[in-house]
C-alpha cells in the first residue's frame, strides 16, 4: 500500500512551522518521501492571523499565543499584543488601526527625512517642529514592523512550497458537483456531531478531501471527532505525534 495522504490544519501548520523557524528539527510527517500533505485555504489564513496574535478561543489550537511563543528571532515583526506599548504610545486602538493601513500609508510619506521635514516647515507652526521629526521616527518603527511581518508571510508561504503542502480552495470545494455531497455532510456535522464551531469549515474540507489521515495538535478537537457518524467518517484522525506509528502501521499491515 503506497504511503497515505494527510490533511494538515491550522494548529499542525503553526507547531511545525514555528519549531523550524527556532531551529528544531523537521518532523516526521514533513520529512517522509512520498506522503502527500494537504491543508484547505482557511488554515493558512488562521496562521496570518496567527502570527500577528490573533487567534482562537481554544488554547489547545495553538494559535492564541503562537506569536509570543515563536517570534522570538532576530527581525521578527511586533505581535498585536506588545504593539500598543512599543510602538503606539499605549494606545491599543493606534495599534490595530495601524495594522491595516501601514501598507499604503508608508507610499504616502515622502521619501526622505530631509523631504518630510521641509514640508513640515513649509506647514506646521515651529514649536511643532520637534513633535513632527517625533512622529516620523515612529512612522518608521510602524512600517518596519509591516514589513517584517510580510516577510513572515513569504517565509511561510514558502515553507508550504519547499514541503509540497497542497493548498485546498474554496472554489475546489464548493462545486456545483459537490453540493449535494457538502449539504449532506455539513447537515450531518451540524446536527449529529460535537465538531466545535470554530472546526467545523476545515473539518468539512477534510471530509470532502477524502485523505487518508486528519493531523491536528488540538486534543480537544481530536475527541470530538469521535462523534462523526461512520457514513461520513472518510478519513482517520490522529495526532501529530502519532503521525509515524499510524503510517508505519498502515505500511506494515500491507
């Protein structure tokens, strides 16, 4: 029997991802040739969200404090959680404002220092002066920070690419073909299942998918898995750690 497929979600994406990053070594689901590795399209933006600090409400997904676990290499971005205090004077409002408009807000800006301030010459009173040269300076940390976060980003899509990592889209299952199949499924889920809420999409693409295994590090999820009913239970469940003795048993037992 050739070696099984695997769904990855969010929580398997951000250990493994945050572990090699800080310098620990590759897993055994990432470093075994021939197992085909999937995640859906909604794990990866669980982990943008992730990396900025915000995350779910379950501690067991990881994904809560995964950036003050993991960003601790040199370069790496400001989480939401310390953005206020170091760079937003306290004010967490500036903080998550800044979030979404650094990115066009650093084209806006002259180039230069120089340029900057003899506009504001040209415009602000002089005692004022001195405040403006302030702000600039705090401009910049802000969109540093913005970008340290887009390399984040990279760096993860392309730790997706470098391990094969499949990404399932939205439009690969929402399907015309599909929609009889996905209603009995997500009905099915939604009134004989305990999947929490927050699972439930990702759950839905995996049952779709139809790989061998579901990975995830969220014991809490992993035991409401149980309640699936057989008829819709079209893949095993397993924890990361348990990732090499479930292949090597499905390979053994060949």
């Amino acid at each position: 029997m050739p070696i099984p497929s695997a769904f990855l979600d969010t929580s398997v994406l951000l250990t493994v991802f945050g572990n090699i990053r800080n310098g620990c070594h590759k897993p055994f689901i990432l470093d075994t040739k021939g197992l085909t590795k999937l995640t859906f399209e909604k794990c990866v933006f669980e982990c943008f969200l992730a990396f900025r600090g915000v995350g779910g409400k379950k501690p067991d997904e990881g994904r809560q404090d995964w950036a003050k676990r993991f960003l601790r290499v040199d370069g790496d971005p400001v989480p939401l959680s310390e953005a206020a205090g170091k760079l937003h004077f306290g004010s967490i409002d500036a903080a998550h404002y800044w979030t979404g408009q650094a990115d066009e807000a650093q084209w806006v800006l002259p180039e230069s220092f120089d340029e900057y301030m003899a506009d504001v010459r040209r415009h602000v009173h002089p005692e004022e002066w001195d405040h403006a040269a302030e702000i600039w300076g705090n401009l910049q940390k802000i969109f540093n920070n913005h970008r340290r976060y887009l390399k984040l980003f990279s760096d993860f899509k392309m730790f997706l690419a470098d391990h094969d990592i499949s990404i399932i889209s939205h439009e690969d299952l929402y399907t015309k073909e599909r929609q009889r199949r996905r209603q009995i499924t997500m009905e099915g889920l939604s009134q004989r299942s305990t999947i929490p809420n927050e699972d439930f999409e990702i759950v839905v693409a995996a049952l779709l998918t139809e790989p061998d295994l579901f990975v995830s590090t969220d014991q809490r999820l992993l035991t409401a898995t149980a309640s699936i009913e057989a008829n819709l239970r079209r893949c095993a469940f397993v924890h990361l750690s348990e990732v090499q003795t479930y292949v090597g048993s499905v390979i053994d037992g060949d």
